[in-house]
C-alpha cells in the first residue's frame, strides 16, 4: 500500500476535523469539501488492497 497515500489520507482527516470543530457544522461547504476527498482516497486505498490481495 502506497504511504503517500495513508499520509494524505491522515492529512485530509485532520483538516476535516479541525475545519468542523472551527466551523461548529459537519455541513459546512469546507467539512464536505474534505471529506469528498478523503472518500476518494479511501476508495483509492481500498481498490490497492483488493488488487495486492
């Protein structure tokens, strides 16, 4: 599994939490912006392990 990835991946989470907690909403356009992207990451790592496995 790539590192960079699971980096970016605990990046994303990060700046995801940090930016509901600052904006008090999960629905926050910034909260939903990174968790789109987290999702694809995520999507991204899993179709790495089914393809190693």
């Amino acid at each position: 599994m790539d590192k960079q990835l699971i980096t970016q991946m605990e990046q994303l989470r990060k700046k995801m939490i940090e930016a509901a907690l600052l904006n008090e909403s999960l629905q926050h356009l910034d909260v939903i912006m990174l968790s789109q992207s987290l999702d694809e990451i995520i999507v991204q790592v899993q179709r790495e392990r089914r393809a190693y496995s």
